[in-house]
C-alpha cells in the first residue's frame, strides 16, 4: 500500500432504483423495490472506492465478508445514497461500517471487510483454478 488507510475514511455511492437493481418478483401485489444483492454490491463500490488511493498500482482490495441488515424498502424511483466509514484496519484487512437511507429512512446497515491484495498473484491463482476446473470437465 501506498499509504494505510485510516479510520473515518468513507466512500458513497448513490443509484436510483429501477428495473437494473430492483427486486426480480414484483408482480401486482408485491411491489418493486431495491434488491438487497444489488445494495450490498454498492456497499462494495464505495468501499472500493474509498481505499483506492492508498493502493498501489499492482494491488486491489476484494470483498470477503458482508454482513447487512436490511431495514426498509426503497421503493422504484428512489434514490439511495450508500456510504461506507473505514472502523478497523488490521494489515491488509479493512473493515467498514456500511449504511444507506432513501431520503425517507435508514434502510440497510452492517459491516463490510475487504482484504488488499496484489493483482497478478490473484490472477495466477484464479487462472489455477480455471485450468484445474477445465481439467476436471
């Protein structure tokens, strides 16, 4: 890393729910609203987004673990802001707290670690991986 990143560091990202990042199951009864795989992706984004600048060219940081609370809806048309706060950085491993609101309420809350890693070990790694699962075909 280029720098540590230190705590209170944060990240947004906003979207506006529509038929990209909505629930797959609306129908009549049940209305469309933000699905949660599509929350937790921005939770992601920002948080990616907020660390990068302490990164190295040859490094990235991937998600590996997520834990969110889905509070409330966020119905078709809102809009809904993202923001992730840096809490704990422990080596490699920086750990965020994650929320979102709606203009209205909060509707989701949690934590979100992500782990920096160096891109072309993790691609030789995956590129194993690919090679083995074709092996097994």
């Amino acid at each position: 890393m280029k720098s540590t990143p230190r705590t209170g560091l944060s990240g947004e990202q906003v979207l506006v729910v529509g038929p990209s990042n909505r629930i797959s199951f609306a129908d009549a009864r049940m209305p469309a609203v933000l699905a949660t795989p599509w929350l937790v992706a921005h939770f992601e984004y920002a948080a990616r987004d907020a660390i990068a600048g302490c990164l190295e060219d040859h490094e990235r940081s991937v998600g590996t673990f997520v834990e969110v609370e889905h509070l409330a809806p966020a119905a078709e048309g809102a809009t809904v802001t993202c923001r992730t706060r840096v809490i704990h950085i422990s080596g490699p491993v920086v750990t965020f707290q994650v929320e979102a609101h709606d203009g209205i309420e909060p509707i989701a809350r949690g934590l979100h670690r992500r782990r920096v890693i160096e891109v072309d070990r993790f691609a030789r790694r995956v590129a194993r991986k690919q090679d083995r699962a074709e092996s097994d075909r």
